[in-house]
C-alpha cells in the first residue's frame, strides 16, 4: 500500500496536496493537482474498458492490464503502478477537493 498524506495549501484558493512517504510516487500527487479540473473524467476512464488513454493539460495516462502508466508530457517524467492503487489514490484525492469545493 502507497502510504500518504493530503494536507491543504493556500489561503483564498484552497488545494488538497498528496504527499507521498516514498517520494517515487510524487508524480502521482503532481499528476492529480494539474488534473483536478478532470478528476471525475479520469473517474469514468478508469471505469471504461475500451479507453486506453486519458489526456489531459499536462499529463497522459495510459492503463494495460492492471497498471496504470502516468507521464508528464512536458518533462517526460513518468511513472506505473497498479490500478488498484491509483483508483484508491485518486478516490481519497478526489473525495477531498470535493469537501473544499463545497467549503466555498
């Protein structure tokens, strides 16, 4: 299991940030910050066996089997994990910005 925390940055505009204990997985942490605008579209990819990929402002996500492949199309940093730990990840992540969207 992916050990993390997701605290929250800023004052006006309020973020949840996943902070990784193992910092090979702050990809995944960047991925969903530069994302957030798609998280209920990533979602649906995840859950839709005749997509393979996902592009959106920065990042390109790919799924195989049971991994889901992360890259960042700018500095081509990349990253694989499976697609149980990225669903839990991206649930947690997602579930969060959801609780300060409705803060506002």
């Amino acid at each position: 299991m992916i050990e993390y925390t997701i605290t929250v940055s800023g004052k006006k505009k309020k973020l949840p940030i996943m902070e990784f204990s193992d910092k090979q997985y702050d990809l995944i942490g960047e991925m969903l910050l530069a994302e957030r605008s798609f998280l209920s579209k990533i979602k649906k990819f995840l859950n839709d066996e005749n997509e393979t990929e996902f592009s959106g402002n920065v990042f390109c996500i790919s799924k195989n089997d049971s991994l889901i492949h992360i890259e960042n199309e700018v500095n081509d940093c990349e990253i694989s994990v499976t697609q149980d730990e990225f669903s839990n990840l991206l649930n947690a992540y997602y579930s969060e910005y959801k609780k300060l969207k409705k803060k506002k």
